[in-house]
C-alpha cells in the first residue's frame, strides 16, 4: 500500500506564496508522473500541474507563470510552489501519483493524498 500526505496549506493574502509539499511511502519500487489538483466549493476538481518521471512539467493555463511544480525522486516527494497567489486558487489541493510498486511488474496505480486546503484572502 502506498500513502501521500500533503502538507503546506494554509491562509495567505493576495499577492503572497505558499509552498505544498506531498510524500509519498509504503510500497514503492517507482514513481511516474505526480499531479496536483484543485477542487474549489461547488466545482469540478481540476488538474493544476503535473510533472513526469522525466521532470517533464505542465500547467493549467490558470496558473502558468506562477506555480511551479518539482519533484525529488531520491526522497519520494513533490512540490508544488505557489506565487502571486489569487482569491480564485482557494481550494483544496490534492497530490496524486503514478506509483510502480515492484520491479517484477511494470504495473502502476493512482494513488491520491487527502488534501490540504488553501485560502486566499482578497
């Protein structure tokens, strides 16, 4: 079994940072690509940023320019830095990642984290 915990969130005003951090342990001989999401109160969760296992990064256009996703292979960790934050990114935020558990399988699983929330303040 595989578990990500998320950390990070917290209240910050307009214009301010916050940094999430997600790690992931258990059974895991691999870890593919690594997603952040965001479900907002009364919306759809969507698809924030994701990076692959060859640090090929993408964005939602929504926050392209001011988030920037990063992994740490070595520690099993991902990040997701987040500037010039808007009341719009209040939301909770979910890690989730491609996990290959063993060497004997080239099977991967989805794993998601609990979310940690994020408010922006105007």
């Amino acid at each position: 079994q595989v578990q990500l915990v998320e950390s990070g969130g917290g209240v910050v005003q307009a214009g301010g940072s916050l940094r999430l951090s997600c790690a992931a342990s258990g059974s895991i001989f691999s870890i593919n690509a690594m997603y952040w999401y965001r479900q907002a109160p009364g919306k759809q969760r969507e698809l924030v940023a994701g990076i692959t296992g060859s640090e090929i990064s993408n964005y939602a256009d929504s926050v392209k320019g001011r988030f920037t996703i990063s992994r740490d292979n070595a520690k099993n960790t991902f990040n997701l830095q987040m500037n010039s934050l808007k009341p719009e990114d209040t939301a909770v935020y979910f890690c989730c990642a491609d996990v290959r558990p063993s060497s004997s399988s080239y099977r991967q699983f989805r794993y998601w984290g609990q979310g940690t929330q994020v408010t922006v303040s105007s």
